[in-house]
C-alpha cells in the first residue's frame, strides 16, 4: 500500500473514532459505516485486504494488546466456558454453517463451503467487549468474551488451513486434516511456553533501560507469531501465551517501562483496531465487482440465510454449553455460582464477526492444482463480508439496548472499592514497617520533615480509597478524594506555567525546563492514578 493512502486510512479512521467517543454509536459501527460511505467517494483508493499483511501485521498486536490486559487467573478461573466457545464453538460453527451453504447454494462442494464455514466462525469479540464494559457487564461474562476473542482466531486460522488443503486435494485426508489441526494448537502453545520466560527475563535484564524494553515489548509479538508461524504451528496461540505471562508478570519490571509501555500499547491499539473497522468498510466496491456469475439478487438472499445460521447456531451452541455441564456435573454446581438465562442470551447475541474472517477469506487460493478457479472463490468473499456487516450492524447496534432491557447485575462499585481499600491498608501496613525498619538503618538517615514525609504520602495513600467511600462535596458532588486530586492538579499546573514563563524569559534553559516538567508529569500521573478505578 502506498503512503498517501496508508496516511488517508490511518488518519481518517483515527478522526471518526475519536467521533465516535462523543456519540452513543460503538466506535467499529461508526468505522465500517464510514468506510462503506467511503469506499463510493470518487478519488479514494482500492483497499484491498492483502492476507499477507492483515494477519502477520496486524493481528499480533492486536492479540498481545488484548493478552496484556487480560487477566491470566480470570481465564484459568472460566476455562471451561472459554474453551467451549474458542474451540468447540468454532468448530461447531464452521460444520453447521459449512453444510447449510453446500444445501442453499447450487453447485457448491461441500469441501469449499467448509472452508467458507471456517472462515466466518469466529467471532470478533473487540466491540462485544468494549460494549460490555462501557455498560458494566458482569465481570465473569467480559472474561467469557474477552478469552473467547484470544483463542478463536487460531481455531478458526487452522481449519481454515485443514479445510483448504483438503478442498485443494493436496494430499490431504480428514484424518491428516485431524492430525495437523492439534500439531498446529499444540505447537502453538508449546513456542508461546517456550519464549515467554526467556522475553521475561530479558525484559527485567533491561530495567535500566525503559526505551529498550518498549522496542523489546513492540517486537514481542511478531517475534512469537513468526516462530510458532515457522514450525507450522498457530502464531495465535504463541502470542496469546506470551502476552498472557507477560501481562500477569508486568509488576516485576521498572515502574517507567510500564507507564511506557501502558501509553504505547493504548495508541497501537487504538490505531489498529481504528484502520482494522474502516477497512472492513473500504472492502464493497472489491467484493461486489468479483462476484461474477451470480446476480446480486441470488447473493443476498444466500447472504441473509448464512446470516440467520451463523446467528442461530451460536445460541444452540452457547444454551447446552452453559447448562449441560452444569446438570451433568456435581462439582461444577458447587463450583460455580448460577448461572441466569440472561447470562447466555448476552453471550449469544455478541457474536459479531470482524477483519479476521475477511482477512482469511481474501487469503483463498485463486486456482486448484490443474489451473481451475477455486468453486465460487468471490461468491464467498461477497457472503464473508455481507456477514460481517450485518452482525456489526444489527448485532452491534441491539447489544447495548439488550443488555439495559435484561438488566443483569452490574459490578458492585462500592464491594470493589471497599476490596481496594482493604489491600491497600495491607499493603500500607507493610510499606510503614518497612519504612520504620529501613530508618533504623544510619545509612538511611533522613531529617525529620523528610522522613515525615514519607510517612505523609503512605498515610495519604492509605485514606485516598477510604475517602471515596465518604459522602460527597454538596457543591461539586465529588468526594474528597477526587477534590484532593482535583487540587493537585490545579497545583501542578500552576508550577508548569511558572516553568514555561521562566524559560521564555530566559532564566532557565530548554534542557531544565523538560527535566522539571518531566517531573510535574509523573507527580500529575501519581495524582491521577492514585484512587482512581
């Protein structure tokens, strides 16, 4: 892709999605809204997904973003929901939806609609979860959808692979099919175990260093994907395992890596998955001119059956998978806290599907082995993409209005903040003990306003979480932590002014006014960040 346009998609998603944060619109159906509108201007160029770049470029980041920030206890804690969706969902979904394209579409080989199957089943949990926690969706089903969204891509990537191997002829059998399917999972992982404590341990090495430890974080990800992707093994899974010890690990490295690093992946997050949604809109004029022989009639009608399978079959999948194991096991009853029907209905309506499924679609060989196309390869491409567009918009635009209409229980904010304020007492305690033990020491000798000080900001820390639970500023409405914050800000900025003024007038130079105003910008971050949820 040329920079001009590079420039146009990068900067132009960027504009709507921060518009989309002053709308009550989901930032992704505002993006592919935009680039379906987009795609008709005169003038704006063809954006024709390249499978070689959308997934070995863009779905690393994306997935070790995602990993970062997921919780690894969290997951373990539901991996038998996940799992079922990630895997046996995905697979469930590629034969179920496979099979009713080779009924409805006429001439069809069952092999290629499997393949058209594999492509669509995985869902792209990216908007699902950002609905969820916009709304204040139980913890347990976010992570449901979050873990859902880090292993259903390599499911769905490596039947994909299966199937067109097989749909190719290329010597491959439904047992070889099997037998590559877990050599891929299993190899997958096994990289991912293999790298993360060796990135780890280079990632504390370099704790001197914040700069090269972000370069090291940007690289980990392709790095993981190209190792497991070279054994052909999934890439997804090796970066998802990675950035899941990685993220669980986080707290070792230098505190200035991970403000860093926390900044950093936030804005390749943000540019990524904004290009990724207005992409998915820039792709019509490219799916409607391929599709050839069939009228767009026909393929409508084929796309709004396809839709209604891959819809209903996630609810005949989620409803037995949520509640067999649950009849059929004593100790999962026990285990486990009931599970309401509206749980289920939720995860079953945040089905949408994303990049990914174009991405693989576009990635369908032209031709078979002896020269002929590959059986309707544009016909697929035109119901991948009708497919996507219809879960974003009809799915994306009810599940917000679905989840106020169920009215499932939102987290408890006062429990949790009184959760917090229990550890951080702890946790002060600790800190206190240490500090008295530490004074001890006449290596550590410190004056005495100093030494209060310390003490100052451990006692402050202690009661910032308590205050939020107090009563409210009757004229602002803020408690007084947030008051306390407020000020300290206010504060600060007053500093950053005298600062500035002085280096205009020339009484301090540009050198000592980045030193000073680096420090006001790590006390405003501690300000911040200290009581903030």
């Amino acid at each position: 892709m040329a920079v001009m346009p590079l420039f146009l998609l990068v900067a132009g998603s960027a504009a709507v999605a921060g518009l989309a944060r002053r709308t009550p619109v989901p930032a992704p159906l505002l993006l592919v809204t935009a680039g379906l509108a987009a795609s008709y201007i005169p003038g704006i160029p063809d954006y024709t997904l390249d499978p070689h770049i959308v997934l070995p470029l863009l779905l690393p980041p994306l997935l070790h973003t995602a990993a970062l920030d997921s919780s690894y206890l969290g997951l373990r804690a539901n991996l038998r929901p996940v799992a079922l969706l990630s895997v046996g969902y995905v697979l469930f979904a590629t034969f179920v939806v496979g099979y009713a394209a080779y009924l409805v579409i006429p001439g069809l080989p069952l092999t290629a609609a499997l393949v058209l199957g594999a492509v669509v089943a995985p869902p792209d949990a990216v908007a699902a979860t950002a609905i969820a926690r916009k709304l204040g969706l139980p913890h347990r089903i976010t992570t449901i959808l979050q873990g859902e969204s880090l292993f259903n891509d390599a499911t769905a990537i490596t039947a994909y692979k299966v199937l067109v191997a097989v749909a190719l002829g290329a010597g491959a059998s439904w047992g070889d099919g099997i037998k590559q399917f877990a050599i891929a999972s299993v190899g997958g992982i096994g990289v991912g175990l293999l790298l993360m404590v060796p990135l780890h341990w280079l990632r504390v090495r370099l704790r001197e260093s914040a700069l090269l430890e972000n370069t090291l974080s940007l690289l980990i990800p392709f790095v993981a994907y190209a190792a497991a992707e070279q054994l052909h093994a999934s890439g997804v899974l090796a970066v998802v395992v990675v950035g899941l010890y990685l993220g669980h690990r986080s707290w070792q490295v230098d505190f200035e890596t991970r403000l860093q690093e926390d900044a950093v992946w936030k804005m390749v997050s943000f540019i990524l998955e904004s290009a990724v949604f207005a992409l998915i809109g820039l792709q019509l004029p490219v799916v409607v001119r391929g599709l050839g022989e069939f009228s767009g009639a026909q393929a409508l009608g084929y796309a709004a059956v396809l839709f209604a399978v891959v819809v209903l079959s996630r609810f005949v999948w989620v409803f037995p998978g949520t509640y067999l194991p649950r009849l059929l096991s004593a100790r999962i009853r026990a285990r486990e806290p009931d599970t309401k029907w509206t749980a289920p209905v939720v995860i079953g309506w945040a089905g949408m599907r994303g990049v990914v499924s174009l991405a693989i679609a576009f990635s369908i060989p032209a031709a078979v082995p002896g020269g002929a196309s590959f059986p309707a390869r544009n016909l697929v491409l035109f119901l991948t993409f009708t497919t996507v567009i219809a879960t974003l918009v009809v799915q994306g635009l009810t599940l917000p209005p679905l989840i106020r209409a169920l009215k499932l229980p939102r987290p408890d904010a006062q429990a949790e903040t009184l959760a917090e304020a229990q550890a951080q007492n702890e946790a002060s305690r600790a800190a206190e003990e240490c500090l008295e033990e530490r004074l001890q020491d006449p290596r550590n000798a410190l004056p005495g306003p100093l030494a209060d000080r310390l003490r100052n900001v451990l006692e402050r820390r202690r009661n910032s979480v308590w205050e939020r639970l107090g009563a409210a500023n009757e004229f602002t409405g803020e408690s007084a932590d947030e008051t306390y914050r407020r000020l300290a800000r206010d504060m600060i900025e007053a500093e950053r002014r005298v600062f500035v003024r002085l280096r205009d007038d020339g009484r301090i130079d540009d050198e000592m006014l980045r030193t000073l105003l680096r420090r006001l910008d790590l006390e405003e971050a501690t300000a911040y960040r200290e009581g903030a949820s």
